[in-house]
C-alpha cells in the first residue's frame, strides 16, 4: 500500500499530456492574455509605454 506513494509518478498513457499540465498551459495562457489585455489598455490610456510622471 506504501510503496506506491515512494515510487515517481508514471504516465500511463505514452506521452500524452497529463489533465494538470494541461491546466496549467490554459491557465498560463490566460493569464499571458489579460497581462497584454492590461498593458495595451495602459498604454492607450496613458500615451506611451512607461510612464513614470505625468
């Protein structure tokens, strides 16, 4: 019963993505999305791409 708490993960099927890394890459993606959503948006509003001052 122990032992397979000891033993590395195997994937079972081949090299098929496993459902968390999959998760992960979807939620990295959104999150990559709504970081450039956000940025564009700052940069609109504010007239340049870093601004410090107004």
């Amino acid at each position: 019963m122990m032992s397979q708490f000891n033993s590395p993960p195997t994937r079972k099927s081949g090299g098929s993505l496993d459902v968390y890394t999959g998760l992960l890459f979807v939620a990295l993606i959104i999150l990559a999305i709504g970081i450039f959503i956000l940025a564009r948006a700052n940069m609109e509003h504010g007239g340049g791409l870093i601004t410090l001052v107004n």
